[in-house]
C-alpha cells in the first residue's frame, strides 16, 4: 500500500506545483525561441558565406568559358559542339549528384543527433529533469553558429602573425634575387645555434599555385619544413616568387627562365659553402626542379635531389588526372579555358581557378555544405565542454584560402603537358627544355642522389603518380603517413614519429628528408678528409 500512498503523494505535489512550472517552461520557451532565432540567422549568413567563394569561383570560370568559346564554338561543327557541351552537360550532372548526396549526408548525420538532443530536452524541460533544458540546447545552438560563422573566419585570418614566412622578423637573410626570384635564407630559430658555413647547402623550391608559406607552417610551434633544417646547422635557401601582379618578368617567364635562375642562385652558392647544392622541391616544385636538372643546366652545382609529395608523371593521377582525361571532354581540357588578361596586357593562369578545379575533382569532400556541417562537427561542445579551435586546422584554412596565386602560362603548361601526356616507355617526359628531351635516366647518368617522400594516404598527389621514376631507374624512397600537407606539417615537428631528420620504419629502413641531407653532409666531409 506505501508505494500506492508514495505515487498518490507525488501526483498531488506534481498538481500542486504545476502553475509555478508552467510559468518556468513557458519562460524557458521564450529564452529558447529567440535563442533559435538568433542560431538560425547565424546559419543562414553561415551558408551563404561558406557559398560565397565557391559560387565566385564559378562566375569566374564562366567568363573564362564563355571567352574561350565564343572562338572556338564557330569553328567547330555543329554535331561536335552538340556532342562537347553533352559531355560537359553529363560532368556537370555528375558533380551535381555528388555534391547532392555527401551534402544530404552530411545534414541528415548531424540533424538526426541534434534531433535526439532535442527530445531529451524537451523532456527534461517539461518535467524538469537533470540535463539540458531546451533554453541550455538553443543556447549552445547559437554559441555554435557563432563559432562557426564569426570566430572560426577571424581565427583562420588572424593566424597569419604566426603562419609562414615573415621576411621583416629577422630571422631570414635576403641572399640574392632575379628578375622573377628571390633568394632567402632561414635561420635557426634559436638564434644561438650556429649555421655551418662549410655545411652542404640546400635550395627548397615550393610549389607554384599555393605558394612557399606551408613550408614555414608554423615555425614556433615547431612545425615549419624549411626550420627543421635550419634548426640543425644546415645552410637552407628557399626560392620566393615575385608578386605576380606587379612582376612582367614573373608574368612572362618560362621553364627555361625558371632553369638558368636556379642555376644562377646555386652558383652563388656552391661557391659560398664550397660544396655542391641540393635541390628540395615540395609539390609542384619538384617537377620543376627534376625537369631543371634533367636539361641540364644545373650540371656542376646540383648534386642531389629530395622532392616531396611531387608528381612525375600525372597521368597516372586517379583524381585529377582521371578528372582531366576521363570526365572532362577533351574539347574544354585547355589552358585558355583558365586564363586571364591582366591590366598590362600579359595573360596569366588564374590561381583562384586552379584551386577551384582541385576543389571539383573532390566535391563529396569539398563541396560548401559539406565544409560547413564539418567545421559544425569539429567546433560542437564535447561533454559540455567548448571545443578549441585547432592551430593546425586553422593555418592550413589559412593556407588554402589566402596563399592562391597566378601562375605564368609557361610554367602553367609544364604541368599541363604532365597531366595529359604520359612518361614514355623509355623514361622520356612530356617536356622540353632548351629543345632538349629530358629523359629520367639522366640521373643515373649523372650521378645524382636522389629521395622521393610521399604522403600514404595523399589524395592529391597519389603515390603512383609520386613514384613514377620508379619504372626506369632505382631511387630511394621514404613513405609517410598521412596525406599531401603532412610532411610539412606533422611530421616536422622534431618530436613526431615520423620526424624528418630521423630514421624510421622496419629498422630504420627510411630515411627523412633532413637525415637525408645531413648523411649527405657526412659523406662529403669523409672524402675530404680522406
């Protein structure tokens, strides 16, 4: 009978209060309904911001198209053109579908949770339970929103004072320039280490599009490329392009131009270390920089090569070479297409549509929607506790919104002709300097040493693409985890697993970068004092 009596007891108490717990829940209604409100402005601006840059990418890439076509659309039959805007019709169907899905996926994944979080707050509102009220869930909704459209923006803008190079610190001496380059050298960190003189020198040439500033990541936190170097002693040069806006010089170059000035700074400095100069190209720079010693040019200077994450040969690219060769009709698969006229007359590859390209080839990853549900995901309170926002993320954001440059067309090509004409069997490239072949056996020819780094898990640069020399000559090779940024950013911090300047793997079968270039160095001192 007590638990009848305890049960009735509870019931009458629940009458009782009643009144006092209306007047709570409605309230916490109101409180929450101008939370919801206010959350739900905040999306909107979010979306229509994440929107932003992409859909001007789109106009941008529509001018250009039209451009091109309003040349080249009469001087084709009509069946071609019917034929060619099918194809471009059935890619862009394809994309649409793409985007569709991941989007809905990626809405429905975080709504269906957030549908959960709701009920239990209206539950624990209603009967005044332990937990979120309905006021606390809208509360955290709007300081969300807030997060995500005003923080994480100003965050990723204001990384700049530590991301990358910043020439005025004092921590880089200007070394020598051309008309197109500049030539710096990085300093160790803590200024008490001293640089070796006699040390071997080496020259990293970054990738084009986006630029030198993620191999300086970030360089007090260690994690920066370049000081991994520097912070050991080793006499370590990068080539900085020149603004392209404001450069004719840079605006016209050639691959031709770009080979005799990097053979003009490695001069400079072989002579000043009195040792022959290794060339370190990251990404794009790393076709560059093979292409260079392969003309031979850089004959006598350049006596060993690392690239990273660099592709030799795209056509074996399964993203953006399958994107270029397989989806895209061959009619729009041309440089004019993605080129623009600046105020002096010079015409330029547009940076801007290049990354937007990379952007396509990925759009299940990279589409608006699905980046704003995942910065929602990343910066989403765990166990009611607010999340940081991550250094790491936050420079790469950096990186990828605010370092997209112009390109010359010469250079542009080089990298054209990659994606779209194959390695021949003999291990000749689809490039031609001073109207030389360049072919991979060279290197062997030459005796230069040379370590190919890849990402495992690189999605831009996928490791066949990585390790086409493979198929004609015998290179060392050092994988690392991760993807395409991660050498640059993970793994430079000296404490990593995969710390560039260590051993690692079975045994220590590889080697990083940095250990690459200090046995280098020790090698060079036994034969001197042998």
């Amino acid at each position: 009978m007590n638990y009848l009596f305890d049960a009735a007891n509870d019931f009458y108490r629940f009458l009782y209060e009643f009144p006092d717990r209306l007047s709570k829940i409605s309230t916490e209604s109101l409180s929450a309904t101008l939370q919801k409100s206010t959350a739900a402005q905040l999306y909107w601006n979010g979306i229509l911001k994440y929107f932003h840059d992409f859909v001007d990418s789109y106009w941008l890439a529509l001018g250009f198209f039209q451009t091109a076509e309003q040349q080249k659309l009469i001087r084709f039959p009509v069946w071609e053109n019917y034929n060619d805007y099918m194809g471009i019709l059935e890619l862009n169907l394809r994309l649409a579908a793409d985007a569709a899905i991941s989007s809905e996926k990626s809405v429905s994944d975080y709504h269906l949770k957030q549908l959960v979080e709701s009920f239990s707050a209206f539950m624990n509102t209603v009967f005044d339970l332990n937990g979120n009220h309905v006021d606390d869930l809208t509360a955290q909704q709007m300081e969300l929103m807030n997060r995500v459209v005003h923080t994480l923006p100003d965050y990723i803008r204001d990384i700049r004072a530590e991301f990358g190079f910043h020439f005025e610190s004092g921590g880089y001496i200007k070394t020598a320039e051309t008309d197109r380059f500049l030539l710096y050298q990085i300093l160790p960190i803590d200024r008490e280490t001293p640089v070796r003189e006699d040390g071997k020198p080496i020259v990293v040439i970054p990738p084009y599009v986006l630029g030198a500033n993620v191999l300086a990541f970030l360089p007090y936190d260690n994690k920066s490329y370049v000081h991994n170097y520097a912070n050991l002693g080793i006499p370590i040069y990068i080539r900085i392009n020149k603004d392209i806006a404001t450069t004719p010089a840079y605006q016209l170059m050639t691959p031709e131009d770009d080979a005799l000035d990097t053979r003009y700074f490695c001069e400079i400095l072989a002579k000043k270390h009195g040792k022959p100069v290794t060339l370190n190209g990251y990404c794009q720079g790393g076709f560059n920089s093979i292409c260079n010693i392969l003309s031979g040019e850089l004959d006598g200077v350049v006596d060993a090569l690392i690239t990273c994450v660099s592709p030799m040969d795209g056509t074996r690219s399964k993203g953006l070479g399958t994107f270029l060769s397989v989806m895209l009709p061959q009619r729009f698969n041309d440089l004019s297409y993605g080129t623009k006229t600046l105020p002096n007359g010079n015409r330029v590859a547009s940076g801007k549509l290049m990354g937007w390209v990379y952007k396509l080839k990925a759009i299940e990853n990279e589409f608006p929607l699905v980046s704003f549900y995942r910065d929602m995901n990343m910066l989403s309170s765990k166990d009611g506790k607010e999340v940081k926002i991550n250094k790491t993320m936050a420079a790469i954001q950096h990186w990828l919104r605010y370092d997209r440059a112009d390109l010359p067309l010469g250079i542009t090509d080089v990298s054209f002709k990659s994606y779209n004409i194959p390695v021949t069997k003999d291990g000749t490239l689809p490039i031609t300097l001073f109207g030389r072949s360049l072919n991979f056996h060279r290197i062997k020819e030459k005796g230069i040493r040379w370590l190919i780094c890849y990402g495992e898990n690189d999605d831009l640069v996928e490791k066949e693409t990585a390790l086409a020399p493979l198929d004609y000559i015998d290179v060392e090779v050092t994988p690392f985890p991760k993807g395409h940024v991660a050498i640059a950013t993970s793994w430079s911090n000296p404490a990593s697993e995969y710390a560039l300047h260590t051993r690692f793997g079975e045994g220590g079968k590889y080697r990083g970068p940095v250990r690459f270039q200090l046995d280098l160095e020790e090698e060079l001192k036994k034969k001197g004092n042998s």
